[in-house]
C-alpha cells in the first residue's frame, strides 16, 4: 500500500491489513471509501456545532467504517450486513471493547436505511449520512458544501469503489431479480 498520510491513515491501514487478500484488487477502492466516510462524518459532525471529539478519533466509528461493507468480500456476498455485524463484533470481542458492540452492530445494520436512523448526531445517523454522501458521489451533502466532498475524492480518489458497486448490483439483480439490493432497510 501507498504511504499513509495521517495517523488515521495509518490506523485505518493497518486495521485492514488483515483482509488484504479478500479485498485483493479493491482493496485501494475500500480503504478510500472507509476514510472518506470517517472524515465525512468528521465534517457533519463540526457542521452539527456538537462538542465533542470527532468521530474519526472514536473507536465505535472507525470500527464500523472499516468493516461496514467487508462482509461483500469476507462472506463473498452483497447480502453482507449480518457478516460485516459479526466481523466488527469479533473484531471488539478481541480487543476487549464489547461496550461498543451495539453501536458499532447499529451503525453497520443502519448504514443503508432509507428513513434517518436517529437526531442528526447519533452514531448510526452520523455514519448513515456519511456513506450516503460518499455512495451518492457527493449529490446528497445534508448541508455539507460539494468542495468539501471534492476535496475528500482528490485526497482519496474512488480508485474503481463506484464501479464495483454498481457491478456487484447488476451481478445481484440477475440472480436475484426480486430483492437486487438486500442491504436496504427501511
């Protein structure tokens, strides 16, 4: 992998490290994707006015963003949430952190929920807009100005993530026409 620029960087690096061989070729459009949805919900956060510490620093959010859609590629399904739930859950278990097992489970669960999933600064909220920005290419910012999402993509460019959804969604929808996107919830 490229030099990392931050420690969150580096953190995010290393906490993927042990997937490297699942995401094989996407594993640069992953771990771009998982630091532009950290640092969007760090800008949602400050656009809140909340106090606090951003969700970047916060454990429960870097767990959920790294392992948020890695059930796609350690389960080899795009029905992924339950798998991606239970690689974060372990993930905790091993480093003693159970405390945060239903945040982190509800962030992940939520991330792809139509209807908001809590006031604008709850956890699973914050992290929900976040994708949505990132998954919409930037068309929906809850606020947010489109230089900041474009600022994000330079410093971490899509690397091929966009194509390998919509790829995984045709790929989907022929198999299953009647549920082509399973990780939808209302």
């Amino acid at each position: 992998m490229t030099q990392h620029t931050s420690e969150l960087d580096q953190a995010i690096a290393q906490q993927l490290e042990p997937w490297t061989a699942r995401l094989g070729a996407d594993r640069k459009a992953y771990f771009h994707h998982v630091l532009r949805v950290l640092r969007l919900a760090d800008l949602l956060f400050a656009h809140s006015g909340e106090p606090g510490e951003p969700p970047s620093a916060r454990e429960e959010f870097r767990t959920a963003a790294v392992f948020h859609d890695l059930g796609i590629w350690a389960a080899g399904t795009f029905d992924y949430l339950e798998p991606s739930c239970a690689l974060a859950g372990d993930w905790l278990i091993a480093r003693r952190r159970e405390d945060l097992t239903d945040v982190v489970g509800a962030m992940i669960r939520d991330h792809h929920r139509v209807r908001p999933a809590g006031s604008a600064t709850d956890p699973a909220e914050l992290f929900r807009r976040a994708d949505l920005i990132d998954v919409t290419f930037g068309a929906r910012r809850y606020g947010l100005p489109f230089s900041a999402y474009s600022a994000l993509t330079r410093r971490y460019p899509d690397s091929g993530f966009h194509f390998k959804l919509v790829e995984l969604t045709v790929r989907r929808a022929l198999i299953h026409p009647l549920s082509p996107l399973p990780m939808m919830r209302w």
